[in-house]
C-alpha cells in the first residue's frame, strides 16, 4: 500500500529508445498498469527512423508523456539519463525501452522506499529472455548488498545489481552516467552511487529486465577495442582500490585472459594514452608462462590467478 505522505512526491520515469518500437507498447502498458500515479513519463528517442515518433504521436496514452527526438544523437549512456532536462519531478526512475515493471505495484514499492535521507534507491528484478519467454529472478539478499555497498568494486567481479532500470535517484542534476563508456557504464556508476551517498535496496523483482539480441552490450562482448580502454579507465579513476579483493583481481585476470592478450603493445594499441598499470604486465607475463590449453581450464587459471594475486600484492 502506498503511504499517503509519500503520494506527493513526483517520479519522472525517463524511458531512453532507439530503433526498437517491438519493445516499447509492453514498456508503457506496465507503465499505464502502474497503482501509483504520481509520475511523468519522457522519452528521448535516438533512433535513425521516425517509427518511434509516429507511433507516440499517433497513440493516446492514459499518462502524461513527453517526446524528445535527440537530434543530434547521444551516446547510448547519455539518453538513459537525457530526460532529465525535461523534468522537474523529485525523483528519476530509468527504464530502458526493452524492460518494463513486474507487478502494478512496483513504483509503488520505489515511492514507499524514499526517506528524507534516502538519495537512490537500488531493487531486486526479474532476468526476461526474449528467445524462450523465460524468466529467472535475480534478486539478492540484503546480505549480499550490504556487501557490495561496503565494497563496491566487487560489482567488476559480477553485477549483482542489473542494469539501470532497476535504480531510482533523486532529481538533483547529476546524470551518474559516464558517456564515454559502454561495457562498464553501469558498474562505474554504482560504484561511485554506493560510495558517495546513502543507498537502500528493495529485496523484491520490481522489474524484469529484457535479455535479446538487439542490446548494444552484445557489440562490446569480448570487443578488446572498448573492453581494454574502459577497464584502463576505470583504473585510472580509482588506482588500486579497483583491483581489490582477490574476486576483483580474479576480474582483471579474465579480462586479460579471455581476449588473449599476449603484450603489452595490445593493450597500448587500444588504450587510447592512458598509462598501463604494472600489476597488468605482470599478468601478461605469467599468462604468457602457462600454455594455452591449461590457462582455458577454470581450476587451472583459478590457481595461476591465486598465485599471482599474492604475488603482486605481497611480493
């Protein structure tokens, strides 16, 4: 049940869409189903067609709605949070255009969440894969986000998390997002979200996140091009502290690993001038030391990791 102190507070739901109208009608459905009406919803529109246009202009919504054509276009991450400029509600809630709300009740649950000291707020969600309509949840304990938001760089070593439909921010002009990123956008969001400001988290799947093949992430998977300069960058911002612990460096090694990098002038050729931290030729280097075959096999490169995991933070 929504709190009637809380019916007051304006959400701007600010849906960021390129060239997938498929998706969007099931987005503003659980939008319009929505129990707590105290909201504004903005899209802003990337796409390369006038599809999306059309069918906003042509539809009659039961909510408010604003449509912006981005002209010039943004960056992906610059869109989610793009709306922004176009609102003046309290709070912001990001969806993408290919997910969409679990239950009515679920900007309820955001709303229900906020206090006055209280500047986002993080829920559990769904995992929906458009190939076989299954869903899996993906919620976490409170446990294991207590963990993350005392150490926030374990979300390099796996997003717990979600994507940014499952978070809610106060209005207050800060877009979270680093644009120049795509593959870590999230991850080096939240990291500086947990560690900057006072965060709660809903254990409840209010959302249900879209897995399909038209996500730009698919083009970053395994990409040495975007994976080595963001991974380089995300050092630069924080120095050693995203190394840390061993699950975080269990991280950096995969990362070397999986893309086979085998030298350094790899890295340099996709590093775009930033500097390339000696804990990362020290990988190279032992990598280089196992053979191929055993590195692919998990206890294998599980225990080189280990071992150089003391080695670099104790030799």
């Amino acid at each position: 049940m929504i709190q009637s102190s809380l019916k007051k507070t304006k959400i701007a739901i600010c849906v960021s869409t390129y060239n997938r109208l498929v998706f969007l009608p099931r987005l503003f459905n659980s939008i319009a189903s929505q129990k707590y009406k105290n909201y504004e919803v903005i899209v802003t529109d990337n796409s390369s067609t006038n599809d999306i246009e059309n069918y906003i202009s042509k539809s009659s919504f039961t909510f408010p709605i604003k449509y912006i054509r981005n002209n010039p276009t943004l960056s992906f991450a610059k869109n989610w949070t793009a709306g922004m400029h176009y609102s003046n509600s309290e709070w912001i809630k990001v969806m993408h255009d290919d997910d969409f709300f679990s239950t009515p009740d679920s900007l309820g649950e955001f709303a229900n969440a906020i206090t006055t000291n209280t500047h986002i707020i993080f829920s559990g969600y769904n995992a929906f894969y458009e190939e076989n309509g299954n869903f899996i949840n993906k919620t976490i304990s409170q446990s294991i986000f207590k963990k993350i938001r005392t150490q926030p760089f374990l979300l390099l070593a796996n997003n717990k998390i979600g994507n940014p439909s499952v978070v809610m921010f106060r209005n207050k002009g800060e877009h979270w997002y680093n644009s120049t990123l795509k593959w870590l956008v999230d991850l080096e969001a939240y990291i500086r979200m947990l560690q900057n400001n006072s965060c709660t988290y809903i254990c409840k799947p209010l959302i249900n996140i879209s897995y399909n093949s038209t996500q730009v992430t698919n083009s970053c998977f395994r990409n040495p091009a975007i994976e080595i300069y963001e991974w380089l960058l995300v050092f630069q911002l924080y120095g050693l502290a995203a190394t840390k612990p061993i699950l975080v460096y269990d991280a950096w090694w995969r990362m070397i690993r999986n893309l086979g990098i085998q030298k350094e002038e790899t890295l340099i050729m996709h590093a775009r001038g930033l500097p390339i931290p000696d804990f990362i030729k020290k990988i190279i280097h032992l990598q280089r030391a196992i053979p191929r075959t055993l590195l692919t096999i998990g206890l294998v490169s599980k225990l080189a990791m280990s071992i150089a995991y003391v080695i670099h933070r104790y030799g």
